[in-house]
C-alpha cells in the first residue's frame, strides 16, 4: 500500500488505531523553518475528544520529534512525528474481527489486504492515523504563514443547521484558530451542540459541510490538466476518512447560472489584478489567481453508531446482524477541520515548493548562505 503524498515536499503516515504508536514523516521541507512545539501541540488539541460530543477515548497525544528539528528549527531532513497510543480497548472488537460494520472499511480492508490488515479500531483505515497528519501539518501552517499564506475552515454545516458566511476572512481565519468548535456564529454553534448530543443519545450519529478559506496565496500556482491546484488537493483531501465529496467556489451553483452570472469580472486596485466577485474560488484553469482559495467538503455521519444494523460475516459469507459496542464519536466533523487545514497546508507547501524552489518556505530566504 502506498502512505506517502507529496513530489518534492512530501507526508508518509505509519501506525494503526491500537498498535503502539501512529505517527508521520515530513520529508524535503526547506531547512531554517520554525518549529514550535507549542502550536503543535494546540493543533493535537483541537483534533482531540471534545467532551461529550466525542470519543469516550483520550489520549494525550504528545507528539515527540525524532528527527530533523534542531534549535526550534528545520534542519532539512526528515522529520519524523511519533505518537503514542495508550487508551486502547481492543478486546472491544475481538468479536468483530471478520464481521463488517456498515460504512467501514473492515471488508475492503480485508480484500485488500488478504486478511492480514490489523482490525482493532481499523487499524490502518482509522480515523486516528490522522494525528500525524495534524502534527505534520502544523509546521507546514507555519511555514506558510512565514509566507503571509493563512488558512481556516469552519463547520459551515451540521445536522441541518448553518454558520454565517465567510465576512472579513483573514479576520475569520483569526478567530477560527483558536476555536476548538469551529463555527463562527456562537448561537449556531450550540445549536450543533446540541444536535451532535441528541444524535449520540439517539445511539446514532450526524455528519457536516466543512467550508475552508486560504488567503495569500499568490497566482500562478498549480499545473493545467492532471496536476490542477483543485485536482491536488482533492486527491489529498479525500484521503481524509469521512469526506465523501468536495466543490470549490460556488461549485454545484454555478451549473444553473447563466455565463453573465457566473464568471468572476476583473479589475485593477493599486496594480494588484483582482476579481470582483469569487465564485471560482480562486482558481482559474486549474491555477491560483491570487483571490481567496475557497472550497467546501461533505463530511459523512459517523458509520459507528449503537443501533443493529444487517451486515455479513465476510469469512463465513453469512448475513448476519451487527450491534456495535465500543466508544465512538456521534460526529466527527468538529475534529476533522484542523485535518482539514493540515492536509491543505501539507498540499501548498507542496505546490509552492514545486513552482519556486523549496526555499521559498523559508521566511527569510535570501538564497543560499555564502
């Protein structure tokens, strides 16, 4: 199977849900970068368990370094990212182990795989191999927002209930950073509260839209054709388990608008070449054009929930009925966002590296040292 993404600044993820550790290696990232542990460790945080609306399972998820940081900073090689996993309770899927739960990847797994995938907490295919991308990602944020590169996201939608708009963004994005349920209109924010605790006491679960702005980005990145800047990320960005689609801009909208409404008008402000509106989200012929960089995601209800639900033993090639038992969450949205954000950096610094050279994530890059 293949774990890493990226040409020349790439992610490889290791690691199963209840195997010992789950962790990433960030490779070709220019050397002289910030790294700070301290925002690293507020990313963790904001993917962790939230209360009740989450996974009874904690974990501190502490991540250590073991290579290519030095002084608080890059040094150019590897960097190894390693979490610990301590809150395991495999004994809650003993039972389970050839008996596919609807919506998981236990009977892909399986055919992929020959039957030697590790089924606890699947494994591999889990929701908490994404801790390394969280920890990967958050030295890639700062690498961009050395280049005034800022990105957030939002849970645009949830159970039926909508947040208010992107306004001032780079404001928004501000505020978005040290939310740890992101949703920027507060009474709609625990409206979703209290949707997500209805679900759960229900024995079910809810899903979400994700809407994510990036700002200061300049033109020209991404390629025409196979390498498009949509095409990158949404290859990335489905990797992300739960997310099931993606549209940027106005997306799906602009197929029941005319060209005179759909088409973003240019203009000239102080020599700067903008557009007056953004429906193309910022990417025209699969190419940044300097606007926002706008693009929602569906994210699907959480597939565990504590209802029987018909499926088969894949082993025994029976039907069979399944009741789940364990700790899982009844929606997973509010912790994907800062995934979300991560993946996205990881696939600009990427994109970035490939258009200008890998030191141009360096903040102070004056070329080489002499």
């Amino acid at each position: 199977m293949k774990n890493t993404f990226g040409e020349s600044v790439s992610v490889t993820l290791f690691g199963e849900s209840h195997g010992s550790a789950v962790g990433a290696v960030l490779d070709g990232l220019a050397p002289g970068i910030p790294v700070d542990e301290a925002f690293i460790a507020h990313q963790m945080a904001l993917r962790s368990s939230l209360s009740s609306l989450s996974t009874a399972r904690r974990e501190s998820d502490t991540v250590a370094i073991l290579s290519g940081v030095l002084g608080g900073k890059t040094t150019g090689t590897p960097i190894a990212f390693v979490i610990q996993n301590s809150d395991t309770h495999s004994a809650d899927y003993e039972t389970m182990k050839s008996v596919a739960r609807p919506g998981h990847a236990d009977y892909t797994a399986y055919c992929k795989c020959h039957g030697f995938s590790d089924p606890r907490g699947g494994g591999h295919f889990s929701g908490r191999i994404t801790a390394g991308l969280v920890a990967a990602g958050a030295v890639a944020i700062t690498a961009l927002a050395g280049r005034g590169i800022r990105i957030g996201t939002h849970i645009k939608r949830c159970a039926r209930i909508s947040d208010r708009e992107f306004q001032n963004i780079d404001r928004d994005i501000e505020t978005l950073a040290n939310l740890p349920f992101a949703v920027l209109d507060e009474s709609r924010a625990e409206s979703m509260k209290e949707a997500i605790a209805s679900a759960k006491q229900d024995g079910d679960s809810v899903g979400g839209v994700l809407e994510t702005a990036v700002t200061g980005l300049p033109a020209g990145v991404g390629e025409p054709w196979f390498d498009t800047l949509e095409g990158v990320l949404s290859h990335a960005l489905f990797s992300i388990p739960a997310v099931k689609g993606i549209e940027f801009g106005d997306g799906f909208s602009l197929a029941e608008l005319r060209g005179s409404e759909a088409n973003d008008s240019f203009r000239s402000e102080n020599g700067v070449i903008k557009t007056e509106t953004n429906r193309c989200g910022g990417i025209l012929g699969g190419i940044s054009d300097g606007m926002p960089l706008l693009f929602r995601l569906a994210v699907k209800p959480t597939p565990s929930i504590y209802k029987t639900q018909n499926t088969v033993d894949f082993i025994k090639k029976e039907n069979t009925e399944l009741l789940i038992h364990g700790r899982h969450d009844p929606a997973v949205i509010h912790r994907a966002r800062v995934v979300v954000d991560s993946v996205t950096a990881l696939v600009l610094c990427d994109l970035l590296a490939l258009r200008f050279g890998t030191d141009y994530l360096r903040a102070d890059d004056k070329g080489a040292d002499i």
